[in-house]
C-alpha cells in the first residue's frame, strides 16, 4: 500500500492569496522572498506552497514557486467556476481517491480512518 502525503491544515484563501502574490510577480518567486514580501513564517508559507502544488496550482522547481497554468486559469475565474475547478483537483488528491474507493468497497458506503487512511499516513487524516 502506497504512503499517502497528509494535505497541510491551510485555508483556500490562504492558497488563493499565494495564487495572486505569484500571479502580481509574473508567475515565478523564490520562496524565501516570498516568505519575507507576504510576512510569512517560512513554516507557514511551506505549508501554503505544499498545499498549492498538491492541488495542481504551483510547481516547485528549486527553491522557486511557480503558478501553473491550472492556478492562472483558477484567479481568472469567477467564483462558481473557483469552486468546480477545486472540486476537480480536490479529487484528483491520493488521500480523497483512497477514501471513495473505500466508500465504494464497502456495502454500507461507511469507512473507518483506522482502515482507510491510517495505515497509508505518516500521522492521523
């Protein structure tokens, strides 16, 4: 069984925030500026990053964030369309894959963290 990365504890507005510092930069900050120009602790800002790129919406090259053409297309959006297009990245994530397979193997649609997710994290989902 493949380990599953745990999605950071942030807000989308936090992620949409990022989005529009990079976007306002031209696409592309390192991330120690960044940290710095947004008055970030560099902990906070990792976690923001990690979650951005879990969803498809930054690259990491280096020491660089970078906004995809994913996230572009999410700040162009209105905010209905923000929403579905998170929606579809949001399932794309290894860990809500492996809870609807669980939910879908089970014949009362139930699944316990203890089965489905537990055994793939490195601490609790």
């Amino acid at each position: 069984m493949a380990a599953i990365d745990p999605i950071p504890q942030v807000g989308i507005s936090r992620i949409i925030s990022l989005l529009e510092v990079l976007d306002d930069g031209g696409g592309r900050y390192d991330v120690f500026r960044l940290a710095r120009d947004v008055n970030f602790e560099l902990g906070e800002i990792l976690r923001v990053i990690k979650a951005a790129e879990m969803l498809g919406l930054v690259e990491t090259p280096g020491a660089d964030v970078v906004l995809t053409s994913i996230g572009g297309k999410l700040l162009k959006a209105r905010v209905n369309q923000r929403k579905q297009m998170l929606k579809e990245q949001i399932r794309k994530l290894p860990i809500f894959r492996a809870v609807v397979d669980a939910l879908q193997r089970s014949d009362e649609h139930r699944a316990d963290e203890a089965s489905t997710c537990r055994p793939r994290m490195p601490r609790r989902c």
